[in-house]
C-alpha cells in the first residue's frame, strides 16, 4: 500500500503575493507532491498550505518551502493578528493512508534536523514529536511570540530541540511536529469589540476549562473591523464543531452580539462536516459509510 501523508505548513505571509507566488510554484516543483490548497490571509498576515504526497516527497517539499520562507520573509517587520514564531511558523505532519503516527514523528524529526543543519533556524518539536509534554501544546510553544522568543530561548527549560539558543535573525524559530488532522475554525461576531472575542475564545479552548479538544483565541479582523474567534479544533469527533459554535453563539448572545459568519481555513475532514449535518438537519438512522457518495466513488 502506497503511503501518503499531509503537511500543512503555516508562512508568517499573507499580503505579499509574489512572496506567496514564489511560495506555490516551490510546492509544486517537488516531484510525488500535490499542493491541495493554499489560503493567504491578510488580517493573520499568515498563508496556510496543505500538501499531501509520499514521505520523501513531503519532507523534501516541507524542507524547501521553509528555504525559501526564510529568504524571502523578514520577521522582523512582520505584523499580524495570529502568534506566530517564525518565518516558516509551523510545520505539522499528518499521517492520511499507509502510515501511523508514528512515522509522522520520524518525517518530522528528520526535517528538523535538516532544516537547522542547512538554514541554522532553531526548532521546537511539539505534538506528538515533543520531547517533553510542557512542549506538546503549539500555544505553550509559541508563548512569547518572535519577539520574546530570544529571551525564552535562554530560560531553562526551553533550550531548542534542535539548533542554539538563538533564533536566526530574520527567519525565527520553526515548529515541526506530527499530530492527526484538525479543523481550523473561526467565527466572526458582529462587534469590533476585540474583548468580546476574547471572552467567549476563554469559555470554549480547553486550557481555560472549556472543550478538551479546542484551541481558541479572539482576533481582530481590521480589514472588516470585526472581531472574530479563531480556533484549532484538534480531534474533530472528540469535541464536534457544532457543539463549539453553539456554546459561542449562545456566549455571543449574552454579549448582544449576533454570530455574522464562520469560515473554516485549509481543508477539513468530510467527517467533520458531516457530522454538523447530521446535527442540524435531525437526521434519522443516517450511515455515514453507506451514504456518502464520495466513500463509494474514492473507495
């Protein structure tokens, strides 16, 4: 059986289109890659890319591309609603067909080790690649941002996992890990009051008591002028994204504030969205094995 794996790397880049350009024809030059999909965001100032192909195919492709981020990317001026850390911000492995998680974390501590030997731009392994659980969650890992990231490099127990105790000077830092897919979710509120957002992203992420398997934070989006929650849903059937917007529609309420859009970045699992159907259509006896035309035509 062929193995295939997902990356999703995330560029500190999300206006600047022949940055973005130069970004897209890198990926598609790998040979046993396919560049599924790319969306730049200019609020985030951030682009996210979704690649899948062979292992080898992928770590090459995932290498390149963090070659030419640094090249082109200058964090130095970079500015933009989501943390971030680096040029090349984060680089997850997901395992899709043929392989484990396992052989994710190996893809992911190989690409580590180039990237710092190569480019000298130290790494942190998070997820299922950490090294110790304090490194597990990206948010811990991203703690500090680009700016602080020299100062937290010095502390104790946050000496790179590859690489020296300095961030390279325009690029940063990276994050590579592996980890299962994941739904990137937000939810736009009808305010510009940032502190509404940030209020319902602290009832819904987990670290703050809310769902298990969600990740939030309240973003402004300047170019609308609207604040949104901004969120990673990390196990899909774990902690549903109906059961997430419901409890931030019924937050938003409390606040006088109505819910004007949702959107979701990158691609998703059908599952995920599926399940939203099944929930809000009430449907009965609804087998998603057998009645999903895609799973007979993709086999």
């Amino acid at each position: 059986m062929a193995k295939i794996v997902q990356c999703i790397p995330n560029f500190s880049e999300g206006r600047d289109t022949g940055v973005i350009s130069a970004l897209v024809a890198t990926a598609q030059s790998v040979p046993g890659v396919s560049l599924l999909d790319h969306a730049p965001d200019t609020s985030h100032n951030r682009s996210v890319f979704t690649l899948v192909g062979s292992p080898e195919g992928i770590a090459e492709a995932a290498f390149q591309l963090c070659k030419v981020a640094s090249e082109k990317i200058d964090m130095r001026g970079h500015t933009g609603e989501h943390p971030r850390v680096g040029a090349t911000d984060v680089i997850p492995f997901v395992p899709i067909k043929g392989c484990t998680a396992q052989d994710c974390v190996e893809i992911s501590k190989q690409v580590a080790a180039r990237i710092w030997s190569e480019l000298k731009i130290p790494i942190f392994l998070y997820e299922d690649s950490c090294t110790s659980e304090s490194r597990r969650n990206l948010a811990s890992v991203r703690k500090g941002q680009f700016e602080g990231m020299p100062e937290k490099l010095l502390l104790d127990d946050w000496a790179p996992d590859f690489g020296e105790r300095k961030i390279h000077p325009t690029a940063g830092i990276t994050a590579v890990g592996a980890r299962m897919p994941l739904v990137a979710f937000n939810v736009n509120l009808g305010t510009s009051d940032i502190s509404i957002a940030n209020a319902i992203a602290k009832v819904v992420r987990g670290s703050s008591g809310g769902f298990k398997y969600c990740k939030g934070i309240g973003v402004m989006l300047e170019d609308r002028n609207v604040a949104q929650v901004s969120m990673n849903m990390v196990n899909y059937e774990g902690t549903p994204i109906y059961r997430v917007f419901e409890v931030i529609r019924a937050e938003a309420q409390r606040w006088g504030v109505p819910i004007v859009g949702s959107e979701i970045i990158g691609l998703t699992p059908a599952k995920a969205l599926i399940d939203c159907a099944d929930y809000y259509l009430r449907l009965e006896n609804f087998d998603y094995d057998k009645q999903v035309l895609e799973n007979h035509l993709l086999g």
